[in-house]
C-alpha cells in the first residue's frame, strides 16, 4: 500500500477458450466489479483473439484492457506476432516479460527489454515482471535476481516514461503452485526493486506502482496491499472466477479505505 491508487490486474493466460466464456466472464466482472473500480484500478488481460470483443463490453467503463505480450517491430515479416503499435489502438496496457513467456518461448532479459521499450514508445502502459525461480529463492538470492532483472529492463528508459511502467514481482515457484510468497519475502525483495529505481530515478522512482503475483486470491490479497511498498496484485488462476475476482478487489478496497480513514484520524 502506497499513496498510489491501487492497481488489480488479471492476467487470463490461455483461458478462456470460446469468444463466449470470454464475455461472459468480463461481463461478470463488469457486473460484479463496476463500483469498485472507481476505488481500484482493473485491468483485463485477456487472450488477443478476445481483445476486441472485451473491448466492446469494457466500452464506457472504468476497467481498462490489456494484452498479455508484444513484438518489438511494428511491422514486417515477423509472422504470428502482434506489434506494440497494433495493439495501442484496442488497450491500455501490456503485460511483458512473463515467467511463462520466459520459461516456455525462450524470451531473455533483453528481449523482454526491448518489447517495454516498444510498448512505452505506443504510449502503453506496461506491466513488466519480474520474478526468482526455486532454486534462487532456496538460495537466498532472491533479491539480487529481481534486482538484475529490472537493471536490464530498465535499459535506456527515459524519465518522462515512469508513469507508465508497473513493475511486477512474481516470484516463478509461487505462480499457479498455491504457495503463495510470505508477505515479509514479497516485501523485501520487492524493496530491492524500488531501491534499483530510486539509485537510478531518485525521487521519481515512487511514480512506478509495484505489485505482487503468484497464487494471490481473495483469502490473501490484503496480506499483499498491506505491504507499505506493494501497490496491488497480478492474479493469474483466481482472476477467471468473477465473484473471486470481485471479492479480490473488495478486500483492496478496504484496505485502501482503512489507511484514508486512518490518514484522516
Ligand atoms: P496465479 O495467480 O495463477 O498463481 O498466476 C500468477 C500469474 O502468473 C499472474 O501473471
């Protein structure tokens, strides 16, 4: 929790496999989801064949949309990508550097540089991850991997582009294993990341909104805003339940609520 405006973002993965289940669970959480929106920024990140029809259904709403990866070239003969530039014309954001996307297609630290590069320079608003695996974690090295990782991603990145960008620490052993990271480990490792942005941003470095993934649901997402350095959640499996969704974004609420009313006091 931090003097930022909470972010809950949902990465959908592979799922779902109709245009219909698509629709009906944005709906669902347009429905169940809508009023707390105004309190919680939500982002959907569907599959890209559902991009334009959850974009329809989003339309005129505060839940905003985002695809789940990027090409770095805006065009040419780069078959079955999808370009940064493209996708500025149906969302707001992107998610880049996923495990997934690390673990199974092979993308480097470089790669996944280059893909935030091109999404900033679309003027898309970027989740960048960022995350250990087992045997890092097990040896304690935890900190020093986050911290590698988002120097590179950092790359050239300009000032003016902070706002932008949200980092997101998703420690890999926690992704889909329902073992969930302690919160003290998500917060000091998630400390090494805003220490990497501020030697390098200063006081600016504030601007990027940091969150916590990996086997986040509504029994524990609170345990994570909580956090004084952790500005929401990326929920991968719990985000394509709506009602689970929503209860999500409830809890955030509250916690954001609690700290104004305590602030107020
Ligand atoms: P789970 O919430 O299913 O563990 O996935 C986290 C994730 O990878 C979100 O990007």
């Amino acid at each position: 929790m931090s003097h930022q405006r909470p972010l809950l973002a949902a990465n959908w993965k592979l799922n779902p496999v109709t245009a219909e289940a698509a629709a009906e669970l944005a709906r669902g959480v347009l429905g169940r989801g809508e009023r707390l929106s105004t309190e919680v920024d939500v982002v959907l990140c569907p599959p890209y064949c559902w991009l334009l029809g959850v974009a329809e259904i989003l339309h005129d709403s505060h839940v905003e949309l985002g695809a789940q990866n990027c090409y770095w070239e805006r065009s040419g003969a780069y078959t079955g990508e999808v370009s940064a530039a493209m996708l500025a014309g149906w969302c707001q954001w992107v998610i880049v550097g996923h495990s997934e996307r690390r673990s199974h297609f092979g993308e480097t630290d470089e790669m996944v540089a280059r893909k935030l590069a091109a999404a900033l320079e679309s003027d898309l608003n970027v989740i960048a991850c960022v995350g250990e695996q087992a045997d890092d974690f097990d040896s304690g090295r935890s900190a020093d991997t986050v911290a590698r990782q988002t120097d590179v991603l950092l790359g050239e990145m300009e000032l003016h582009r902070l706002r932008q960008l949200v980092i997101a620490y998703e420690p890999v052993w926690a992704i889909g294993s329902g073992r969930s990271a302690e919160p003290e480990h998500a917060y000091s490792t998630m400390r090494a990341i805003r220490q990497r942005l501020r030697e390098r941003f200063d006081q600016a470095a504030t601007e990027v909104r940091l969150l916590y993934g990996g086997s986040v649901k509504a029994a524990n997402v609170a345990a994570y805003v909580e956090l004084p350095n952790c500005d929401g959640c990326l929920i991968g499996g719990a985000s394509l339940d709506a009602l689970e969704f929503s209860r999500m974004l409830a809890a955030v609420a509250e916690v954001y609520a609690g700290a104004a009313g305590r602030a107020a006091e």
